[in-house]
C-alpha cells in the first residue's frame, strides 16, 4: 500500500441523460448566436469531482489517497461518505462562506458530453499543504492556483507527481503549463486536451516528451496510447458489457494507470490495467459506484488482454 496524495476538485456531480444526439440541435452558420435548451429525462447527484473520483478508485486498488482540495460549508454529507470509504479528509479544506463545487454533466446518446462545472468554494486557493511522505503524487483539474502550488511542492519535496489538466485546461497560462509539466513524472490528457496542450503551449509531442518522461494519451473506446522517447504503446480498449456513462471514466484510468507505476509494471501493463478499471467506471452511472474486488479485477484483466495481472 502506497500513499498517494491527489488534488484536485471535490464536488457533487449532477448528471443527465439527454435522448438525442447535441449536434442535431447545432448550426455550424448560427454558432456566434449560439442558444440552445436540452430537455433531460432524468437527473442524478452522485459524490464526484476529480480528486475525489481518483482517490476512490486508488483505494479500490489497495492504495491510500489524500485528497487535498476545498470545499464549502455542504460538505458534511461528503465527509461521512469518504469516512465510510476509509479515505482521509484531513488536507480538504473547508471554505464556511461558500458551496461545494458543482459540476452539471449532460450526456447524448452518442455519449457526447457538455458540463458546466461552478467552482464555487474550490476556487479558494488552500494554502498549505501536507507534509507527509507520499509515493506519488496526481495533480488533476481544480483550482489552477492549487495545482501550481502543488506542483511546486512535490518538486521541493522530491515528490514524483503525475499532471492531468483535464477540462481546467482552458483556465491555464502557457507559462503555467509549461511549468508544471517541465518536472512532471507524466503529463496524462485525452486525445482533445492534447490538441489544447500543444496549441497553448506551442510543443509538440516530441517537445512535451522532451519536458516529461511520459505522455499517455486516452482515445475513449479506441483504447490509449503511452509515449516515451523510446517509442509508443498501444493498448485497445478492454470490452464493457453495457456502456452506461462515460463521465469519471478518464480519472480511474489515472488511477489505475498510477497503481500499475507504483506496482513495477511495464507501461502496456499500466496501460491495460488502467482500461480495465476504466471499464468498471463506464459500467454505472456516477463517478464513484463501481466496486470491484482484486481478484475479480485480475479475472476481468486475464480475460480482456489474455495475461495474468501480477499485483
């Protein structure tokens, strides 16, 4: 058992399942005059949020998160959930003066996706930060003040962390980014936040591998690829039986992908092992109603990439 420190957001998710596909309702010649309205069938609030979605799935992975992130003065009822999980809320600080940050995640048949996430009380920078040992340490979306701040403190603590900018990418600097994946143990993205990376920051592939050891790219049903100097790593997508939700779907890959790092394993057996605890997560609607026990987990990865799991 490690112990992983990961930042990042807390929030209650609301999530809504749309019956028809979002482009019918876009005209590429009406986009600057854009106003539009989606009538849901159904709505659900789950415990969410980055930080808290991959320290779930660490700690169904035998590890042990701390997440440190803000909340607001509703966070009681996610406190007593991350007790009952045995997951330390010790480093989330709580701001009295505002709500939990909320993201409102739409899905469309086609399982695209349109989220409009209130940073609410995680956009009040934490201060401090922990001065426990850690393993590893995953920066993901949140408040941009907090990721910089982490990111300085692992690198002063000699702490290997893991960068995932996710949907905050639009709220980062050039500078900034360039800064916190110059360091970085792995920058972690998904084929379209790849895109805004190298656009903001003017690198290209070969330059972000010259910054960092590690590029894993997430390319949704078509699997993912891992790239180093010495090459890249494809590993398809592990077979789901019913795709219900794609949202948290990316955070326990990260988690999964970390858990095969600190494990030993090869970059195509982190990046299988990852796909497979993905698939958990797609399986149900919510970011944190998966289970899975360890050895139902080395069944379903022996089955999926015809190997054993050596944890």
């Amino acid at each position: 058992m490690s112990k992983i420190l990961v930042a990042g957001s807390i929030a209650y998710d609301r999530i809504m399942d749309y019956a028809g596909n979002f482009t019918d309702s876009f005209m590429a010649d009406k986009l600057h005059t854009l106003s539009v309205s989606f009538q849901v069938e159904t709505i659900k609030e789950n415990f969410g949020g980055c930080a808290g979605n991959i320290a779930y799935n660490l700690k169904l992975l035998g590890e042990e998160p701390e997440i440190i992130a803000t909340a607001g003065s509703d966070f009681g009822r996610y406190e007593e959930y991350l007790k009952k999980l045995g997951i330390s809320s010790d480093s989330i600080h709580i701001n009295a003066s505002d709500f939990t940050a909320v993201a409102h995640i739409m899905t469309d048949r086609a399982n695209n996706q349109i989220a409009a996430f209130a940073m609410a009380a995680c956009a009040t920078p934490y201060g401090s930060l922990p001065e426990t040992s850690f393993a590893a340490a995953i920066l993901g979306p949140g408040c941009v003040a907090d990721t910089i701040a982490a990111a300085v403190h692992a690198k002063a603590k000699g702490i290997k962390y893991y960068f995932d900018p996710g949907q905050a990418m639009p709220a980062f600097e050039a500078g900034n980014l360039k800064e916190i994946i110059s360091g970085a143990a792995g920058l972690f993205c998904n084929d379209y936040e790849l895109s805004l990376i190298t656009e903001k920051t003017g690198w290209n592939e070969s330059v972000l591998l010259g910054a960092t050891p590690l590029l894993v790219v997430t390319l949704g049903a078509k699997g993912s690829r891992s790239m180093t100097k010495d090459g890249v790593i494809e590993v398809p997508a592990a077979a789901i039986e019913k795709l219900v939700d794609p949202t948290g779907a990316g955070d326990a890959h990260r988690a999964g992908f970390v858990k095969g790092i600190l494990a030993g394993l090869s970059l195509k057996e982190c990046g299988q092992l990852a796909s497979v605890v993905a698939a958990y997560a797609v399986e149900q609607q919510g970011t944190q109603n998966h289970r899975f026990i360890m050895p139902e987990l080395k069944a379903r990865y022996a089955a999926a990439y015809g190997e054993p799991l050596n944890l």
